[in-house]
C-alpha cells in the first residue's frame, strides 16, 4: 500500500508543477491578449474579484486538458472527482 501511496502522490506533484508552468505561460497571453482589463481593475474594492476569476479560467482550461470528450472514460472519471471533492 505504501508504494502505490508513494507513486501517485508523485505523479500528482508532478502533475500539479506541470500545470502551475501551464497556467503561469497561458496567464501571460492572457495579459498579451488584452481580454483582461486592467484599467478598469479596482485595486481597493473588490480587489480578488479579478485574480479569482483569472484563476478560476485557467484551472478550467487546464481541465479541459484532462478530459477525455464525452466518453465512458471522461464519466468514469467525472465520478471519481465529484467523489474525491466532498473530502476536500
């Protein structure tokens, strides 16, 4: 049990500094792209109304990654996230 342990945790570290590179490279084009207005971004009221939002459109684009299109493989593990959610 300690070695599966062991080798998942690695392959999801891996994972997570695989898609934190990802996410720092797309916020970049964000920024490039000028879909994000900065000017108009409120520094004193709301100010993590914005960075949430941002953040919120990466980690979907990286899911999006990790999908499998509308098979029984994406089902299978749609499931499996919705479960592994209520224990976070």
């Amino acid at each position: 049990m300690g070695y599966k342990k062991a080798f998942i945790e690695t392959h999801v570290l891996g994972m997570i500094d695989e898609v934190s590179k990802h996410m720092k490279e797309k916020l970049k084009i964000l920024f490039d792209s000028g879909a994000i207005d900065i000017e108009s971004y409120d520094t004193e009221n709301n100010r993590m109304v914005l960075p949430k939002c941002i953040i919120s459109a990466l980690l979907e684009s990286e899911i999006q990654q990790y999908s499998g299109h509308g098979t029984s493989f994406e089902k299978r593990n749609k499931k499996e996230i919705r479960n592994l959610r209520y224990f976070i």
